[in-house]
C-alpha cells in the first residue's frame, strides 16, 4: 500500500501516526472500554480533541472522574485540539458480569442516535488467578467475553449508523468529518504469542481454577489477547459484511414511504480491526512485578522496563485503525486486520492465524453467554438483507429519520 499524504501511518511514510493525522471527528460518537488509564486514554483525549462524543465505560472503580478531567485538560490546553470544550459521558459497566454488560448495551442501543467508533481495550494485565461473577476466568471474562456480548448487543445502532449519513461537522472552520463506516477496534499484545498452545478454546474446564494456564499470570493475560484476534479475524470480520447493494447506489432522497438510500460512497460493512500497542504496554513492567512476587516480579520488571512504551507511541496503532481515512478506500484488505504499525499489517502468530481455533472460540463464547443469559441473549450477528436498510433509520420513540 502506497502512504497517502497527510495520513500518515506505514513505514513507506517514513513517520507514524500522529495525534494531528487524526481528522474532523465532529458528530462521530466513539465508545472506549479500558481507557480511563495508559494508551487508550490517550485514544479517547485525541478523539475528543477531534470533536467526537466520547463514552467512558468502565466501573466506578477505575476512577472515571479523574480520567474524564484528563480528558477535558487536553481538550483545553492542546493547539490541534478542535474541540476545547469536549462531550464526555462516563457508562457504567462491568465488563466481568454478562448481566450488566446486556443491560447497558441494551440502554446504549435506546439512548444514543449513533455509534461510529468502538474501542475494546479493557482487561487485567498481567494478574494472578481469578473469577467472574459468572464463575469463569476473569482475564477471559473482562478481555473477550464481555466484549463479546457488548458489541452483540450494540450491533442494531451500529448497523444504524452505516446506514445514516455522516455527520454534519458543528465546526464552520473545520474540515469534513471523514469516514463513513462504524469501526471496531480490539486491542490485543505482541504478548498474545505466549498462550498456552492448549488454549483450545474446546472447553469451559479451559477457564477455571483447575486449568493449567490458572497458575501462570502471563498465561493467562496472553491467552486473553489471543482470544481478541481470533475473534475479530475470524469471528466478526466475516459477519459484519453487509449485504450487496441495490442496483441503484447514487444518493437519492427518499420520498415518502420508501426506504432510505445508501450513501454511494458508503462501504457495506462495520470494519473490525485488532491491533497491537507495542511490545511492551505502558505500566506492564509494574503489573509484571506484582504478579510474580519480589524476586522473579523484580527480575521481570528490569527487563521488561527498557520496552515500555509512553501511552503516545501505545496509542498510535489504535487511533489508526479507528480514524485513518485510508481504511475506508480499501476496507477489503482492512477488514478483519491485525495492526501493530499504524499502515501495516501483521500476520501474528501461528495460533492467531488459526481458523480452527477461531471457530471453536466463537463456539465457546455464544455458549458461555447462553448458557448464563439464555438462548435469546444474543442478536443475529449476520445481516440479514435489504430489510435491515429500513430498520436502521428507526429510532427509539420516534419511528424512521428522516432522509438528509
């Protein structure tokens, strides 16, 4: 892939990514799990600077508040910022109980008009052994699991948001807020090539205490960030494909009665990409040493400490993924990507590159959710047709929008 001027992004450019590469986000609104610290926080500052509407979900215990201030602090102070008066919201969410997951996606769903941005970055680190409320391994659970149900659950406002025009930029100096397809991000680790090569993903045994993985920390966190590549090559890139447009894709008004039309130059997807922060996250050297105890804790952190990456640098393959205008003129090569150079994609370990193992993770995650939540917990992941085009300019209480 030739670099585009002005985008940034692979090493033919010979620069990364930067804050400034990020354009016009003006009426986007991005969703962030695990972004009240480190690189993601450092994502959601630069999309609010950019002018999106940006949702913290978290728990109240990862100090929301203070990273909401953070937000606003760089908003203010920042010169590229468009935005120094930003729209933030802070969600409510334990990503650790399905229940809760399901009711605030649901609320989600009702509440907000769109969703163009999707960040899943939520997770332990590298921690010792523990559980769910649901009784599986808590890595699996906040890591995957709960991201798996959360963007099933938020799948009929993102199929919304395909379909509805871009949004008006509410900036008269601004460029046009570009892109138009909602993208999911999941973030994974260079980390996820020491899973176990038993994470198999054959049975529910795998996450419990009896596991083998139970009793090694980086196990455990890696086999988490395996489970988000497997999930977005394998598991959503094949679904979030829309289906072929009609014969007629030129933008028209829709008179009364009729459906709305597609956007011409709207690609028939939700892109989903997993990306990689770098080989050593911000803060991981410190969760090393707490994980492993004084002596082999200590050992770790003093290799590990040289490679670890300021939330800038960590941020820089996310934002990429999420923003770049780029995508969106080749969404085919994009879509279900794995990026740790913003512009590159890598072909990851040999179990990432797994079909298989892949298939068997999507097994295993629709059953876990039924089986706690029930056989209705789940919405069709697939689109279904040409119906879904006028289901999606619906909204809660106030029937269909009106075409622009």
């Amino acid at each position: 892939m030739t670099a585009r001027p002005g985008f940034g992004g692979s090493r033919q450019s010979g620069r990364a990514y930067s804050d400034e590469d990020v354009p016009n986000l003006h009426g986007k609104i991005a969703l962030l799990t695990g972004a009240t610290a480190g690189a993601s926080l450092h994502v959601a500052k630069v999309l609010a600077s950019k002018g999106a509407r940006v949702l913290l979900l978290a728990r109240r215990e990862d100090n929301p508040d203070a990273a909401l201030e953070d937000i606003r602090q760089h908003c203010f102070e920042h010169d590229h910022s468009l935005n120094p008066d930003p729209d933030l919201a802070f969600v409510k969410c334990d990503l650790a109980n399905l229940e809760d997951v399901k009711r605030v996606a649901d609320d989600l769903c009702e509440r907000e008009i769109r969703l163009d941005i999707v960040v899943c970055d939520a997770g332990l680190g590298v921690q010792t052994f523990d559980v769910s409320v649901d009784g599986i391994d808590r890595h699996f659970a906040v890591s995957h699991l709960g991201h798996f149900l959360l963007i099933n659950r938020l799948l009929p406002l993102l199929r919304r948001t395909a379909y509805a025009p871009p949004p008006a930029s509410t900036s008269p100096s601004a460029s046009p807020s570009s892109g138009a397809a909602p993208r999911i991000i999941c973030v994974s680790s260079a980390l996820r090539a020491a899973a176990p090569s038993n994470a198999s993903f054959l049975s529910h045994a795998e996450l419990t205490a009896e596991s083998d993985a139970a009793s090694s920390p980086l196990a455990l966190y890696a086999r988490a960030k395996l489970a988000a590549v497997l999930f977005v090559k394998f598991g959503l890139a094949p679904r979030m494909n829309a289906p072929a447009p009609p014969p007629c894709s030129s933008d028209v008004q829709a008179s009364a009665g009729d459906s709305p039309r597609m956007h011409s130059d709207r690609p028939r997807a939700i892109l989903a990409l997993a990306t990689d922060p770098g080989p050593v996250h911000p803060g991981q050297p410190a969760q090393l040493a707490q994980a492993y105890g004084p002596l082999l804790g200590s050992a770790a952190k003093l290799v590990a400490a040289p490679f670890e990456r300021t939330p800038v640098d960590a941020a820089r393959s996310t934002l990429w993924a999420a923003t770049a205008p780029e995508l969106e003129q080749d969404w085919e090569r994009w879509q279900g990507a794995y990026v740790t150079v913003p512009g590159q994609e890598d072909a990851g370990c040999a179990m990432a590159r797994d079909e298989t193992r892949g298939a068997r993770l999507w097994a295993m995650s629709e059953d876990l959710v039924r089986k706690r939540l029930g056989e209705d917990a789940l919405q069709p992941w697939t689109w279904r047709g040409d119906e879904d085009e006028g289901e999606a300019y619906a909204t809660p209480g106030q029937g269909r929008w009106l075409s622009p």
